[in-house]
C-alpha cells in the first residue's frame, strides 16, 4: 500500500517512529515532512497529503500532530478526503467501515509509537462496508464546501 505521511513539529519525533515501521512492515511510504522539531504549520502538512490521497496517488494519509484534531479538520478542507482522529481502536475501525476514512489523523501527546502503530494497522486493514454507510458518504461527498 502507498502511504502519505507528514507531521507538525509536535508530531515529528511520532510520525518518525511510524515512517520507519510502515516501510518494514513493506508499504511505499511517501513522507511529507516536516523534518524537524521546529516550529511549523500544520495546515500545510495537512494539505499535502490530503491531495496526495484525494488525488489518487496514494492509497492512504495518516497526519500526526499534537491532538490530530487540527490536522484532520485541514485535511477535511481538500474534497474527496475524509480524514478522522483516531484514538481507540474501535473509532478506527468504525470509521473506516462507516465513514470509509482515507485519512488518519493522531496526536502525539497521547499516543506511543505501538499504540499509534496498532491504529494504523487497523486503518489500514479495515474495509469499507459499503451498504446503507456508501449513501451516507455519497452523501458528504455532496455537501457544499
């Protein structure tokens, strides 16, 4: 699978621990930065690899800054991304059966790497339901931005 990651400043050293682990574990992974602890933006990151998915290059977008929660609301500004913070393992795996997320957002500040790493596996693993779930993404794909 390809897989689109980046981070903010407070989620460099995180996303570092995952990028390494992804490819091991044999996904193409296309980092985005930031590469450094240095204060950064996170809409910028968050952006990059929202097109990167929305556009098809890459299966997948996982984004890690201090909550997740501002880069999944960046994220959810490109059409076609449905970008969700994941937390608990069943939030990850309902979103993806549900909502059919291809973004995943985590937050640094409270999550380790294998903690963060068991959400991603699930993300990755899940599939989409389809049913009654693909009327409602269909749905959100239609909403006015």
């Amino acid at each position: 699978m390809k897989i689109a990651i980046a981070a903010d400043h407070a989620g460099f050293a995180l996303k570092e621990q995952l990028r390494h682990k992804l490819a091991e574990a044999g996904n193409e992974v296309v980092d985005f930065g930031t590469n450094t602890a240095e204060s950064c933006d996170y809409p910028d990151f968050a952006q990059t690899v929202a097109r990167e998915v929305a556009q098809g290059r890459s299966d997948r977008g996982i984004l890690v800054c201090s909550t997740g929660i501002g880069m999944a609301i960046a994220a959810n500004k490109v059409d076609g991304v449905r970008a969700a913070p994941g937390v608990s393992a069943d939030e990850v795996k309902l979103t993806r059966e549900h909502n059919d997320a291809n973004v995943l957002t985590l937050g640094a500040k409270y999550l380790d790497e294998a903690h963060a790493m068991s959400l991603i596996d699930i993300f990755l693993g899940t599939g989409f339901l389809g049913g009654r779930h693909a009327r409602r993404v269909a749905k959100i794909a239609q909403l006015e931005k």
